[in-house]
C-alpha cells in the first residue's frame, strides 16, 4: 500500500515537473492574433518558440484552415529531415529562417486573395521521451479596396501615386505612399 502511494506521489511529481518545464511563443506572444496585408506583397506569418531547458523543436508544421473545419497541410521542417512543402503551396511560401526549428515564421512571398483564412503553427518538441505539441493561430485578411491593395493596420494602403489628397490652407497635395499611412508629400513643380 505505501509503495503504490509512493509511486502515484512520483508520476504526480514528474507531472509537475513536466507541466512547469514548457516553452512559450515568444513571437506572437498571444496564442491567437488577426492580421491584414497586401495582394500581390510579403506576408510573414510569426512563430517562434521558446524551449525550456531540455526540450528540442523536433518539427514544425504550418496549416490552413478550410472552409469546412478540416486542415490542410502547408508546409513542414523536422529538425533531420529538412522541409517540404504541400500542395498548392508548393513553391509559394516558404519559412524565414535557415533553421526553422529556431524561427519558425512562415512567408507568402506573393499574397492571393485565397490565402485568406486561419493559419496554425504547430510545434512538436522533444522532452525526455514525451512528445509535447503547442499551436498559435493566425487570421490573414487581404480585402481588396482597388486592384492590387488591401488592409494593412488601421486604414486602407494603396499603391504609390494611387490616391492623392489634398490638406491645409491653401491646399498641399500629397500622395499615400506605398505600405506607409502616411502621406508622403509631392515635389513641387
């Protein structure tokens, strides 16, 4: 009898152990983030992790969410085995970093609207036998205001030379740079 309590106290203990001795994701830190972006430009997808002492990235698989719940496979790096990638997605997206493992971000070298949708980052670690998984989600937007230009942050961004606006007294005409929210003013003539 007081060996099998002795037994139930040490698996409770490891468990502890085990619980407390986890990584984090360090880029986002929140477990679940939206994000906009342009058609046609980059799109990085953050997701970095940290391991705790003994723990090792042994694999690092990015999905998308479809229409009806399931996943798709989009892209994955194991820490023997290199990377591959799936689908559609093949030769379209690719991760930031040499050592995936490490920063596992992933890039959309040339945004499409059907890139629209929830993206995990799945990690699989490698503690002391146990295979340990953590996931961070992403929602990409990309809603098109005028061909080739989407959301980015809190106001629309537009191609360079697309919108001119004029402010101040008399009138100072600028033009919205690309990528930027604010107006870059235009060279007097």
């Amino acid at each position: 009898m007081e060996r099998t309590g002795q037994r139930e106290m040490c698996l409770a203990l490891l468990l502890l152990v085990a619980v407390c001795a986890q990584g984090v994701f360090v880029e986002p830190p929140q477990l679940v983030t939206s994000q906009r972006s342009l058609a046609e430009s980059e799109t990085r997808l953050p997701c970095r992790y940290q391991v705790e002492d003994e723990e090792k990235v042994v694999q690092v698989t990015w999905f998308k969410e479809l229409p009806d719940g399931s996943k798709e496979q989009i892209i994955t790096a194991h820490f023997t085995d290199g990377h591959t990638e799936f689908g559609r997605y093949s030769g379209r997206v690719r991760f930031e970093s040499g050592s995936p493992t490490e920063n596992s971000a992933l890039l959309i070298p040339s945004t499409e609207e059907s890139d629209e949708g929830s993206y995990t980052c799945h990690i699989s670690t490698f503690p002391n036998g146990n295979f340990r998984e953590a996931h961070h989600t992403h929602r990409l937007d990309c809603t098109h205001l005028l061909p080739g230009a989407c959301f980015a942050g809190g106001g629309p961004v537009v191609p360079f030379g697309s919108l001119l606006s004029s402010r101040g007294s008399p009138a100072s005409p600028s033009l919205l740079g690309h990528g930027s929210a604010r107006p870059v003013p235009e060279p007097h003539q």
